[in-house]
C-alpha cells in the first residue's frame, strides 16, 4: 500500500508541473492566437515575426507568474471579469517588454476580447 501511495504522490505532483512539450505546444497557440487577434484588433499591431514569438514567451511567463501569484488565470471567457481584466493588462504589459508589440489601452481591452473569443475556437489554451 505503501507504495502506491509514493507513485501516486509522484504521478500527482508530475501533473502540477509542466512539461516542455506542453509548454511548447502553450507558446505555438499563445503565438497563433496574439497573431489573429492584432490583425483583428485595432489599435494593436506586431512588426515582425520575432516580436510575435518574443510576444507570445513574455505572455506565457506573465500569465503564470499571475496564475501562481494570484490564483487567477487570464482567460477572459473562462474566469469572468477578473480573467478579462487581467488578459487586457497582461496583453498591455507585454507593450513595455517587447520591441516591436504596439498595443494601445483600447486595443488591450478589445485584443482580450478578441483572444477570448479565438481562445475558445482554437483547441488548447491561450493565455
């Protein structure tokens, strides 16, 4: 009995951590769903593919970074309000540390929106 109980505590603390191929498959969605939503959004715009991929790293690291501070995730449709709120200042975080990533307060209030929406047609998650 003793032994299970070890392999389940293993298994179970192995799902609360990720993975590089989840992580990798969160930044490739991140990236495609920041990519739909500037060329959606007014008021939001990405130069180049590089600040895309740049753009789409500091968004999982910040969105984590909320999570495990706060307990909120920044999902605008899956968590109400406080997840919109929270996706829009991420998306306008994101404005100050990457080069390239034009995003006015407008447009991460509409981008949010929009990523909700795209979030919810693509599979996998987003923010």
């Amino acid at each position: 009995m003793d032994n299970n109980n070890q392999n389940r505590n293993r298994t179970e603390y192995r799902d609360n951590d990720w993975d590089i191929g989840q992580m990798l498959i969160r930044l490739l969605v991140t990236a495609v769903v920041v990519g739909i939503s500037a060329f959606l959004t007014p008021g939001f715009s990405i130069n180049s593919l590089w600040s895309l991929i740049l753009a789409a790293v500091v968004i999982a690291v910040l969105d984590h970074l909320v999570q495990k501070f706060t307990g909120v995730e920044a999902t605008p449709f899956g968590r109400g309000i406080a997840g919109f709120i929270v996706a829009a200042i991420i998306l306008y975080a994101t404005k100050f540390i990457v080069p390239g990533f034009n995003i006015t307060v407008w447009g991460a209030i509409i981008g949010a929106l929009v990523i909700g929406i795209v979030d919810a047609i693509i599979p996998g998650r987003a923010m």
